[in-house]
C-alpha cells in the first residue's frame, strides 16, 4: 500500500482529465500525406 491514500484518486482524476480534453488537430506536415477512406468492398 502506498504513503499516501489519495494517490490513486488523484491518478484517476488525472486520466479522466485528460481523456475528457480536446485533442489539438495535427498539423499537416509537407511530407506526409493522408490516406483517403478505403471503399467499402460491393457485393
């Protein structure tokens, strides 16, 4: 068991904190380019 009791509450606090804030749009870079959607196979 760990000092301090609280560790563990501040730990998940800190993981739903970071879960629930926006993520930044990457940055296009010049090298690198985006794959399009893959269709869907028909049939």
């Amino acid at each position: 068991m760990t000092a301090d009791p609280y560790a563990v509450l501040r730990a998940l606090l800190r993981a739903e904190a970071a879960r629930n804030t926006p993520k930044p749009e990457p940055k296009k870079e010049p090298g690198r380019r985006q794959q399009p959607p893959k269709e869907q196979a028909r049939g």
